[in-house]
C-alpha cells in the first residue's frame, strides 16, 4: 500500500525545548521552542486524513519526506529578474530547522492516523530544500509505504 500526500504550510520542527520562569509560580516551565511546531502536527494530521482512511498500519513502513522551505530573498533576481534564481542560490536548505527535528514532529503527527507508532519505520528517505520557483508552495510532499 502506497499512500502519498503534499501538506502545504511552514514545517516545524520537534525536540527543541525553552526554559521560563514563572515568576508568580516560582517554577521554570518547559515550552517548545518552535511556535510553528503545533500548526504544522495539526496540518500533517489533517492532510493525513484527508489522503488515507484505512485501517492503522500495522507493519514495517518505508518512509519518504520532501520538505519545501522559503528562499531567503537574496536567492531571488532584482528588477526583471525579481521572479528568477539566481546562479548564485544554494539548492539545497543549510539553516535551521534540522531535517531530524522536522521529520520527528511530522512522524509525530502521522501516529494514530496512518501507523502505531513511529518505531514502524524502518526505512526512510529524507530531503530538505528550498522552493524553486515563487510559485512553489512551501511544506511536505509525504510518502508512506507498508512493506510486505
């Protein structure tokens, strides 16, 4: 069974934590780090549902995730060009978030609606870019596949 899917939105990564202090309480709590991590669980979810209403899946899965992140403006022509990549722009997203902490929150999300649990993948393959055009939309083109 191949079950495939494109989650539009920002990725947000999973794993990061800030401390605070509450200074009423007393007490340093805990938060997530990032605040586009709840949103994007909450978009990959829905998508999710939307791309498959089986059965959970319950055996070995193979696993493939295109995260599609913004260019930073300076990738982008002037003028004329203002539509064009520059010979200049990187292919490839370097900066912040990293590829684990966004596959950790998108893993996250997919539990209880596609599979049982996480630790059934066994076999991933995992990309982080930029848009390549400004027509790209940004977010995840997921792929999940039960191997038999």
């Amino acid at each position: 069974m191949r079950i495939e899917f494109f989650v539009p939105g920002r990725p947000g990564p999973s794993g990061s934590l800030s401390s605070y202090h509450n200074k009423k309480t007393g007490k340093h709590i805990a938060a997530p780090a990032s605040r586009y991590k709840k949103p994007w669980m909450q978009a990959v979810t829905a998508f999710a549902m939307m791309a498959y209403r089986g059965k959970l899946l319950t055996g070995p899965i193979s696993l493939s995730v295109e995260f599609v992140l913004k260019r930073p403006n300076e990738d982008w022509g002037t003028g004329k060009n203002k539509d064009k990549l520059k010979d200049s722009a990187s292919k490839y997203h370097l900066k912040p978030p990293d590829l684990h902490k966004l596959i950790r929150s998108t893993e996250d999300a997919l539990t209880g609606v596609i599979w049982n649990d996480d630790k059934q993948v066994v076999t991933s393959s995992l990309l982080k870019r930029y848009v390549n055009s400004k027509e790209e939309k940004t977010g995840a083109l997921i792929v999940v596949e039960e191997l038999v």
